[in-house]
C-alpha cells in the first residue's frame, strides 16, 4: 500500500514526540497501543469497526500526549499557556469521547460491512457532470466555448 499505514505513521509521530530517542519508553507505549487496540475490537470486527477502533487508539494517545505536555509546563507555564493547554486537553478527550461513542454506535445499530476498496474509490466529480460541461467542445481557435444557460 502506497505510504504504508498511515495511522501507524501518524501514532509514530506521537510517540516521537513524547519519547524523543527514549527507545524504551516508546516500545512500552506501542504495547500499550497493541493492548488498547485489541480491547477495543470485537472478534470479527468489519473494517468499519477497524478503522473506528484506530481512531479510538489515535484518539487516546493524543489526549495523553496533551496531558503530558501540560503536566510538564505545569511549574512554569503562564495563564495563557495553562488555558492553552486545558483547551487542548479539552478537544483530545472530545475527539476520544465521540470516537468511542461512534464505535459503539456502529456496533449497535449493526451496520453492514462496508467494502471500503468501493466506498473510497476514488472518482472524478467530472464524471457526475454532462459532457457538454465536462468537456466543453472546441472552436476553431482550439478554445473552449463557456458554456452557460
């Protein structure tokens, strides 16, 4: 797949930034993602409920992200950079609360598998589009005719 898992890549980053060259440290949160991650999935879970269950990890790891970086400025941090931060806290724990109750919806309501190779296939809005707006035909100039009604 072309970029590899980019929820992978984009965890990577997290974890870059809260270890640094601390190697430990991330391989002991990557477990934790791991277990997290399986906790969160049902046995024979769609790709729906995957992609929702990788958002509820990313989600999760970014609210603990935050409260790492506030928890660190603390001492130091002004009122300004202490609302910053509370503000910042306050949309990762949104972000992970209506990723959670996403999941849990599509569980509920049963939602049929959906054949994500179709639903993102990538089209043209051109394609929706009737020819003569589409393509527009030429003059002799080689130039488009506009077309309007």
């Amino acid at each position: 797949m072309l970029g590899g898992n980019l929820v992978q890549m984009a965890q990577d980053g997290i974890l870059t930034a809260l270890g640094g060259s601390d190697l430990a440290m991330k391989e002991a949160v990557r477990k934790r993602l791991d277990n997290l991650r399986r906790g969160v999935l049902s046995e024979g879970a769609s790709q729906m409920e995957q992609i929702l269950a990788g958002r509820v990890v990313s989600a999760w790891l970014q609210l603990q992200h935050a409260e790492l970086m506030y928890a660190r400025k603390l001492t130091t941090a002004t009122i300004t950079q202490s609302e910053f931060h509370q503000r910042r806290i306050d949309a990762c724990n949104r972000r992970l609360l209506m990723a959670v109750k996403t999941l849990v919806q599509v569980r509920k309501t049963g939602v049929p598998v959906v054949r994500l190779s179709t639903a993102l296939a990538a089209t043209s809005p051109l394609d929706q589009l009737p020819r003569e707006i589409a393509a527009p035909e030429s003059d002799e100039r080689g130039t488009a005719e506009s077309v309007t009604e």
